[in-house]
C-alpha cells in the first residue's frame, strides 16, 4: 500500500473541521433540542460534542499512524468483506447527508430570495447548491485547495459572529425554561450522534497529517468549537422563533446577502467533505472505480434526493447513523488501541465474531432509546460492544490455542 504524503498541518485541520462543522444541518439538529430549554440543551450540546469529538480525535489518530483512510481501518477488525460492507452503508449515509446539506440550503435560500426577490424556485435553489459543490470537487485536492478552504472558513467565521450577533440580540433567549416533551438523554444522545457520524471519514484527512498532535488538535478543536456554536445558534432560534432556520431573523435585521453568503459557503465546504469520502468508501468497496468520479456521482444523486425528500425524518436520520456506527468503532478502537491489533490482516477475509457483536450491538441501541437513560444510547451500547468483543475475543484466541494445542499433541 502506498503511503500517503503527510502535509496538513494543524491550522488547515482547524479550519477544515470548523468549516465543515458550520452547517444548516448542525443548526437544525441544535434546534431539536428546543423542548430542554436553553440551560438543559446547552449541557446536552457541551457534553455529547465532548465525548463524540474524543471519539472522533481516537479514530482519526488511526488514520494518521496507519496511513488508512476511516472505511479501510475497519478492515484491522472486519476483515476485507467486513470493510466493503460498511463501505457500502457509508456511501449511503453520505449520500442521505449530501441531500440533506443541499435540502436544508435550498430550504434557506428560497426563504432568502422571495424575502429580497420575490423569487420563490426551491428546485433551481437545489440545482445551483449541487453545481457548487460539483464545482469545488473538480477543484480538488489540488495545491491551492487548502488555502481556498481556510479562507472560505476564515470568511464564514466572521458571518458566524453576525449571525450571532444577531440571534443573541435578545437576551431572554438564555433563560427560556424546558417546554418538556425530551428527555435530557435524548437531547445528548442528538448531541452526540453529530461527531459520531464524521467518525467514518475523519481519517481520510488526517492519514494526510504531518503531525499526530496536528491532527489531533486541529480536528478535535475546530470541530467541537463549530459544531457546538452551530447547535447552540441552532437551540436558541428555535427557542424564540418555534424553527431552527436563523434565516428570518437575519432578514428581519436586513442582513439577506448575510444568509446567502452563510449557507452558500457552508453547503459547499461541509458537503465537499461527504461527496470526497463516499468516493474514498466507493473506492474501497470497487478499487477500479476513480475517487473523484465517485464523489461527483454521489452529489448528483444527493442533489436528485434533495428535490423529492423532506427534513421531517431528520432526527430519525442521525439516529440510525448512531446505531450503525457506535457499535462499528466501539470495536474497532478496542481492538486497536486495547487489544493491540493495529495492522491489516491479508488473509483476514471476513471476521463473523465482529460482526455478530456489531449488530447485537445495533439491536442494544434501538432498546436503550427506548429507556431514556441520561447518558443517551451511545455511550452504554460503546462500553457494552467494546466489554462483550474483548471478552468474547479473548475466550476464542484461548480456545483457539487450546485446539491447536491439543492438535499438535495428538
């Protein structure tokens, strides 16, 4: 395997993770949590970023030692078919994910365009958003992409502090009181879910680090800070507008040129991020098949989905991502970091004992939502994958040893 040019230092992973963390979608999820009030929700928010983000800094240091990107690191666990299955669920979470960035931006800008306009054209608003993207995939990761991307970050933060101006404006937003209707858990388990499900595509980034600490650091900073303030912007519209779309408001200020800037930049950096790593998940699951190309596929499908769904089943969305995925690195991060096994086994075709626990682990989830433990669902179905592989693993190899054992005897 070749082995990748390590060059991104740590302001480029900053602003790279920030950027991609500053997203309609993540202020969307912030206001799902608007029935916990503004004290509850931002405790919520604090805490699950703070253990998805160690989550999402632990995988994306495997990627930096190893050189592998996220989907192919699952093979030190799952084997080579092991791998192309969970290729195969990550190009279509990404898929689902591209559809629902240029869903919610066109959602956006339609509001924006009617308000300044009178333009009301909400699939030509999905037609252009996708084209962008499409555009900045062509760009690549060429020499002048990563300055291109740090500006584009550097720009989108200044907009974050207008529209947070503006939000903030009205300070009884941070005393609203619960409205009841969530429990606490399920807000931290929306909380958590948001750096969960970049867990399958950090380390096609940071294989490309100069420095672990770079990595690291960069990544797990940039995006706890965005993607927090997102949710939080996020919670607290929706606590005084009863919508998570900042959109009105800032209209409402005559900031519209404001909102096209924010959407226009933040669907293109953040959806940039999934159309790049589906076609890293495609290239693992068809090794002839070319990244980019595959990238560019999956935007136009994910710009086709976008005109015929609607966000009503967004929360539903992330919590099928945590299902997949919590149980997935929960056993893989054992495996590497407790158990040691950090290479690719060649002759490792498939691991069944991986994948039985995995999706005993997918079942656990969907029963622990239903019991509205404060810690969520992420966190007990982690601990429980992560206890139940080791021990179950460490009694085969002993049973193995033993068979072999006895074997050589006779």
């Amino acid at each position: 395997m070749q082995t990748p040019l390590k060059t991104i230092r740590f302001p480029h992973f900053f602003f790279l993770w920030f950027g991609a963390a500053v997203s309609m979608a993540e202020i969307l999820a912030g206001g799902l949590l608007a029935p916990l009030g503004f004290e509850d929700g931002l405790l919520a928010i604090l805490g699950g970023h703070a253990l998805g983000t160690m989550l999402l800094v632990l995988c994306g240091l495997i990627g930096f030692r190893e050189g592998l990107s996220a989907i192919e690191s699952t093979r030190i666990s799952f084997g080579v078919y092991g791998a192309k299955l969970f290729s195969l669920f990550n190009i279509l979470q990404l898929v689902g994910w591209t559809s629902i960035m240029i869903l919610a931006a066109a959602r956006s800008l339609n509001e924006t365009s009617r308000h300044l306009w009178q333009i009301d054209q909400y699939g030509l608003w999905c037609l252009l958003v996708g084209a962008l993207v499409l555009l900045w995939i062509v760009l690549g990761r060429e020499t002048g992409w990563k300055k291109a991307n740090m500006a584009a970050a550097l720009l989108l933060f200044a907009l974050t502090i207008v529209m947070s101006s503006v939000v903030f404006a009205d300070t009884t937003v941070l005393s609203k009181p619960a409205a009841g209707g969530m429990p606490f858990g399920a807000g931290f388990e929306l909380s958590v879910v948001m750096p969960l499900s970049w867990l399958p595509l950090i380390a096609d980034y940071t294989r490309f680090a100069r420095s672990g600490q770079g990595a690291a650091w960069g990544s797990g900073l940039g995006y706890f800070l965005g993607s927090c303030w997102m949710y939080i912007i996020g919670l607290s519209v929706a606590l005084v507008a009863g919508q998570a779309d900042p959109a009105g408001m800032l209209l409402a200020a005559n900031l519209g040129l404001s909102v096209l800037a924010i959407v226009l930049l933040a669907t293109i950096t953040t959806t940039f991020m999934d159309a790049y790593s589906a076609g890293v998940s495609v290239h693992t699951l068809l090794p002839g098949f070319n990244e980019k190309h595959a990238a560019l596929a999956v935007t136009v499908a994910g710009t086709l989905l976008a005109l015929g769904v609607d966000m009503e089943q967004y929360e539903g969305f992330l919590l099928l991502i945590g299902s997949v995925f919590a149980p997935l690195f929960a056993i893989l991060l054992s495996d590497y970091f407790l158990l040691g096994n950090r290479q690719l086994r060649p002759g490792l075709m498939v691991n069944w004992l991986a994948l039985v626990i995995w999706a005993l682990g997918v079942a656990l989830y969907y029963q622990l939502l239903k019991l509205d433990l404060i810690v969520g669902a992420t966190v007990p179905v982690m601990f429980a994958t992560a206890f139940t592989y080791i021990l179950v693993g460490r009694f085969a190899a002993k049973w193995s040893l033993q068979k072999d054992s006895l074997k050589t005897s006779a």
